[in-house]
C-alpha cells in the first residue's frame, strides 16, 4: 500500500465516522493528529522495515504507538511538545482504530488496528496513565490561550476589517460565543429553530462526546438571537459562511475560515502577551519556560467559564447543586449519559478510597463549583474546569488574611 493511498482511506474513515457520530470525530484535529502519526511513525518504519506493506494498517503493531508515546514524553521533557498535544494524538489514534473496526474501511481482513496500551490512569495502565506517571501534565498555567481580563474581545473585534469576506457572520458568532462560552464550531452550526424562546435555551448539536446539549441564554441576550433569525427560513444558519464563489460553506470550512480571520485581526490587534510558566522536568525537578499567550476562539471560552466560576463565590453547597440540576434537566435523553460521566468522575476522586474500601466521599464545595464550570462548557470532569479558570484560595486561607486584617 502507498503512503498516499493509506491518507485518503484515513479521510474515508474519518469522514464515515464524522457523518455517524459527529463529536470527536467532527474535530478535525483528529484526522491531522492520525496523518501526523503516519508521517512520522509509520513512515518511520516502513523505511527501517524496507516494505511498503507497512502502510496496511493490517500489519501495525501495537508496540509502535507505544514506542511513540515514549518518544512523545522526551519531547515534552525538551519543551518540543505539550502535554494536551500528545494526549490529542493517543485519542485521535485510539479513535481511528475504533473507526476502521466499525466501518471496516480497510476490508473485511483487517478487523483490528493495533495501536498499544489502553487504559488510563484510573486503571493504572496504557498510553495515558504512561503520561501520568511521567509528569506529562499541563496544569492550567500552561494553556496558551488566554483569558480575557478586559476588552480583549473587542480589540479584535475592532481590528477586523468591515470588508473582509462574511465580516457580519465572524463578529456575530464570536458574540454569541461569549454570551454561552460553545466552541466556534458549534456556534457556527447553529440553525434558525435552535433557539427556544420560551424556556431560554441554545441548543448546541453534536457537541462534545456527540451529545446534543442546552444551554440557558440570559434575558439581555434573546434580542440578540431574535435579530439573527429574523427573514431566515427555519433550518437555515444563524451565521452563514460564503466561499469566494458565493457559495454556501459547510461547517468546517466555515470554522477554518473564521480562525484564519482572527488569527489575522489577534496579531493586529496585539492583545498577545509572553508568561513565564513553570513546567516539570522528567526528574521531577522544575524549570521556567517562557510562552506566548494568545486570543484564540478558545479565550471567549475562558473568559465565559471565569464569569460563571466567580458568581458560584457565595453560593451555599445547596444552590451549586440545584444549579447542576437544573442543566441537567435540560438536557433531555442525554441526562443519563451525564449523570453516569458524572458519577465517574465522583470514582475517579475517590479512586484512593475505592482501592482500600472505604466509603466513598461526596463533591467538596470548591469541587462543585468547578463541575458546575465544566458541565457550561460541555464536560463534566473537574480538572478541565480548572484549565479554563483562575481559581480562588481556599476558603481557610481566605479566613485566615480577614483576621490578619
């Protein structure tokens, strides 16, 4: 098999699974990650092997991606890639395994991909729990997009040209992004009749996980919306996209060229900063390294997750819970599905308790507030909350400066 024909049989798979069951298949940072894969592994050892024949996923192995995991950690240990880059890699590669065995793109002779380990931290096995031991961990300080403080958005905004093609639609679905903190492609997969007036939702479809998910819009909001819909025809998109011939673009094409155009306006605008961020060397001892923060699609989403994290300060344990209720009642058949992820993540936490049979302990009033954060944005798990806020001292240091004052 030729390298070239191996890539369009992963765009086929990816493609398949896209159609089927959107979510993290939608990303199209997984099919880059699996081509990434190829060129430099795969390529790798059809070279040392001697034999084209290796390009067949039929004949991988799966101590490869395992070879490639380890390379992966040296490389981070040399500040040459993040911790959320080789996470992205384990899953998109997991993925197209799962994908090839569902579509049996490849044929009905190759019903298995291998590639390595499963397994995570909870079971204390596999690619990802390889990068919890190794200390490949990016806290919240290392994420490179930054949360707006002030009018970062705005800036941008501004240094958009009113020229620029589908400028309208760009400014409109960055707005929208900050009034609910979605993905920018979800936001650009938005239909007129997706927005319930009476019970003020948004709904986001095929977002993560391939759920389809609300979110509650604020009265000063609704006008907004109304304003968007208005002359559309229902199913038509609250921000259609034009490509060069005027013809309507699809989602993806969409979100590529909406980056394209903030990317440009960002660096115009220069809202960008340099942060000295600490990082954890393989031996375990520390050294600084200096990074750029960048606006990115993503900073609306901080910046929204910062403003729901900081309203939750004087809530009583009581109101957090309530507050979770009730976005889980909006979510209709996919409550379960959340409520079960949630209860993992209770087990994850309690993952000490749970190996020396003791009882387990319920969400901490601090760790409500971030599962509150996640679920706003679409996950469920705490400690992706924490990548998206600055979060407040503990309530005893907190006591502790107000006597001292």
């Amino acid at each position: 098999m030729k390298k070239e024909h191996l890539i369009v049989m992963i765009e086929k798979t990816f493609e398949k699974a896209r159609k089927k069951n959107g979510g993290e298949y939608a990303d199209n940072s997984y099919l880059s990650r699996m081509k990434t894969y190829v060129n430099q592994k795969i390529t790798e050892k059809v070279i040392e092997l001697g034999n084209e024949k290796y390009y067949n996923p039929k004949f991988w192995k799966g101590s490869w991606m395992d070879e490639y995991v380890e390379e992966s950690i040296d490389r981070y240990h040399a500040d040459e890639l993040s911790a959320t880059r080789i996470e992205g890699m384990i899953h998109a590669v997991h993925a197209f395994a799962s994908a090839v065995k569902e579509f049996k793109t490849f044929g009905k002779g190759t019903k298995k991909v291998r590639v390595g380990l499963k397994g995570g931290v909870k079971q204390k096995e596999g690619q990802l729990n390889r990068l919890h031991e190794e200390g490949v961990i990016d806290s919240k300080d290392h994420v490179t997009s930054m949360k707006p403080k002030g009018d970062e958005l705005e800036r941008v905004k501004a240094a958009i040209p009113n020229t620029v093609r589908n400028y309208d639609s760009i400014i409109k679905a960055l707005d929208s992004q900050s009034h609910t903190g979605g993905r920018i492609k979800a936001e650009l997969r938005l239909r007129v009749g997706d927005i319930d007036y009476v019970n003020k939702t948004k709904k986001y479809k095929k977002d993560k996980h391939g759920f389809n998910r609300r979110v509650q819009i604020k009265d000063e909001f609704l006008d907004f919306y109304r304003e968007m819909e208005r002359g559309k025809p229902k199913g038509a998109p609250l921000y259609p996209f034009f490509d060069r011939q005027g013809k309507q673009m699809d989602d993806d094409s969409a979100s590529r060229h909406a980056q394209e155009i903030l990317k440009i306006a960002v660096d115009k605008a220069g809202v960008n900063y340099e942060k000295v961020i600490e990082k954890q060397n393989r031996d375990g001892s520390k050294r600084e390294v200096t990074v750029e923060m960048r606006f990115t699609s993503h900073s609306n989403r901080r910046g929204f997750a910062q403003g729901e994290y900081d309203k939750t300060r004087y809530w009583k344990k009581s109101k957090i819970i309530e507050a979770i209720g009730e976005y889980l009642n909006l979510q209709g058949s996919n409550k379960e599905k959340i409520i079960a992820r949630i209860d993992n993540e209770r087990d994850r936490l309690n993952y000490r308790n749970i190996k020396y049979r003791k009882p387990k302990r319920d969400f901490t009033w601090e760790q409500l507030r971030m599962l509150y954060v996640a679920l706003q944005l679409g996950h469920s798990r705490i400690d992706i909350g924490k990548r998206y806020v600055d979060t407040d001292e503990p309530i005893w240091k907190r006591k502790k400066k107000l006597k001292t004052e």
